[in-house]
C-alpha cells in the first residue's frame, strides 16, 4: 500500500492514462492515512480500493507496483527472509 500511494502506477498509467493512476494513488494515499491495517477505517478502504482494482476488466491492474513489491520480497528471502535481521 505504501508503495500504491507513492506514486502513480505505471502500468495503469499506460493502459488508461495518469489521471487513473493518480486516482489510484490517491486512494491508497487515503487508505494509509485512515490507518491502513492497523484501523478498521483503514482495513474498510483497503478491502474497497481491493475490490475495484480486481474489476472484471481488470483494467486497473497496478502491476508495476505488484512486480516492485514481489521483488523486494524476494531480495528479502534470499538474504535470509526477516528473522535473518539484527
């Protein structure tokens, strides 16, 4: 989420333009700052921002954020994962 709300996505950027992928980072934007998952605000707008970007179009797939992110974990594993962490 923290990500999503970083900066627009990419790859909605380029299939539907940026003021769709601003609106996306907008949302996520918003969803962090009810309290992300730590508050029941914040859990709520997440499970809708999920909702709509699982669309039956799938066109609001934020799949530049989703490779970052798969990547970063993966980086994480192979050094160790997190308990490998002082």
């Amino acid at each position: 989420m923290t990500l999503l709300a970083a900066a627009p996505d990419t790859h909605i950027a380029r299939k539907l333009g940026l003021a769709a992928a601003s609106t996306v980072q907008q949302r996520g934007r918003a969803a962090l700052d009810a309290g992300g998952v730590r508050t029941p605000a914040g859990r709520e707008a997440i499970t809708a921002l999920d909702r709509e970007l699982r669309d039956e179009a799938n066109t609001l797939n934020p799949g530049a954020t989703a490779d970052l992110t798969g990547a970063a974990i993966y980086l994480v594993l192979l050094e160790g994962g997190w308990r490998a962490r002082p």
